[in-house]
C-alpha cells in the first residue's frame, strides 16, 4: 500500500512537470537557504526567527495539561495538546491499562491525535527505556551522534547558538524516491525540577516538504526506568505530501525504537561515550 502511494507521487511529478520537480527534486544544499530568503520576506529572518522561537517556546510544546492552543508563525490550530502533561503521575495516567501492558512488555505506544482543519495528525509515541532520565536526554541531546544510529538520517549539523540550552540543527534525511529532505530545528533543553525529569522542545524553522512543525521529548522517571513521550506535528502544506503520512508514522517509530537502542546500548556498553554526552547536557543546563 505504502509503495503504491509513493509511485503515485513519482507519477504526478511525471505529468505535472516542471513545477512538480521544483518541488521535489531541489538541490538539497539550498533548499534550506531558499527557505529562509522565503521566510525572510514575511518576518521570519534568521535572526528573527531565533528571538521569536526563544518566546514562543513558552507558549507551545508540552507545557500543561490545560494548554488548548498551539501558535505557529502563520496560524494557530485550536485543540492540540503535544502532551498530556509534564509530570511524571500525569503522563503515566494518561493512558489506559491496555497500554501500561504493552509498555511493561518493552513496546511501544503510539497514539494519533487529529487536528481540525488539519490533513496531517499530532503523533505522540510512548516507550519505557533501562536508563536513567538524565541518560535518556544526554543522548538525545547529542545531535551530532544522530546519524550513527537515527534511520535515514544522512548528515547534521550544528549552528553556533549564543544559549546553551539552545540548539539550531540543520538536518539531511533520505526520502524514498523523492531528492533529500533538508530542514533547519531550533531545539530547547529544560529540565523539570519537581520530578527530575527533561524537556526538549522543537521548532522546525524551514522545511523543504513541510510548512511547519512543532514537536518534543518529555523524559520522567517512572519507577526503576524512564518514560518518554515523543510527540511531533507537522503540516505537510500540500495534498502530496499528505500521502506520505504512513510513511512518517513509520519512520516516527523507528526513530524513537533506535533512540532507545542506542540509550540502552551506551549504558550497557559504552559507558565511557554516555558520561561525556552526560557533561554536555549539565553544561547545557548551567
């Protein structure tokens, strides 16, 4: 099924032409910048976009369980929650017995929250992991690290940010049968004192494919091991590109399933690798 739909979008690019393969098949090293010159025309430069980011972040991913709206630099969407909420209790509650099972069992739980008005859903993917909270983030925070063990992820770069609980990250990840996805993600670090828990937030700045996105990791302890929520919501922007939803859903999970191999993976194996991205993570919290 999945393979039909992506020779359905090979195909419309193959009868549409030109203005398609714009679209699709732009040079990978300057999608990104083409973006920006875009954005720049409606206020959202690069260093706007940083200072505006910085602010909204208080206001958007994962903050309470009564937050009712999610603001975007074009539009808000009424409804979304990105997580139940930021504590540990809360987050455990949130779910029914019938998950709890399938997360003591080592699996994953994917929930899809539908947004009005919206084609694409808000993702939010539950897992337990053997490690501490403080381990889990300190990997996750290693974003250079990502292409080693993040499927279909080619390259990442870091772009020097004056906040070190603040990081912009420029990524390259492969599509199938489309030219390379590029997108540019501010990411912010906070850690949650009540419980000993983290949180990184993400704003995607400019998307090849998308027209925004928003997303990000809650990290709570729970019991002898660590509970994440990864919660992601993009808007794809074109009907096309809604036909990779299944796609995406896919590739979400694998992405969280790697994440906690390579945590368990380092704390099992690499200890030596896990306390320099542990250091890391506390400089950043200084």
């Amino acid at each position: 099924m999945q393979t039909s739909k992506l020779r359905m979008i090979a195909l419309l690019c193959f009868f549409f032409g030109a203005t398609l393969a714009r679209i699709f098949h732009t040079d990978s090293a300057a999608a990104c910048e083409n973006l920006m010159d875009t954005a720049s025309a409606s206020n959202c430069s690069s260093g706007s976009m940083k200072h505006t980011a910085v602010v909204a972040i208080h206001h958007l991913p994962c903050l309470n369980q009564d937050s009712r709206r999610l603001a975007t630099n074009q539009y808000e969407i009424c409804g979304l929650v990105v997580c139940p909420g930021t504590d540990a209790v809360t987050l455990w509650n949130s779910l029914n017995t019938k998950q709890h099972i399938a997360l003591n069992e080592g699996k994953q739980v994917l929930v899809t929250e539908n947004i009005q008005d919206v084609s694409w859903p808000c993702f939010h993917i539950y897992r337990l992991v053997h490690a501490t909270p403080t381990q889990v983030t300190a990997v996750f925070w290693d974003f250079g690290n990502a292409p080693h063990f993040i499927p279909h992820c080619l390259k990442v770069t870091l772009d020097n940010y004056p906040v070190s609980n603040i990081k912009e990250v420029n990524y390259e990840l492969a599509i199938p049968l489309l030219s390379n996805e590029v997108s540019k993600v501010l990411n912010i670090l906070q850690s949650l004192t009540h419980d000993g828990g983290y949180e990184v937030s993400w704003t995607v700045l400019c998307s090849k494919y998308s027209k925004s996105g928003k997303g990000s990791l809650l990290v709570v302890p729970h019991e002898k091991e660590t509970l994440i929520c990864y919660s992601n919501f993009v808007d794809p922007g074109s009907i096309i590109a809604t036909l990779l939803r299944g796609y995406a859903e896919k590739q979400l999970q694998q992405i969280v399933e790697a994440l906690v191999k390579q945590i368990e993976y380092e704390v099992q194996k690499n200890p030596q690798e896990l306390s320099i991205q542990e250091q890391e993570l506390k400089k950043a919290l200084e």
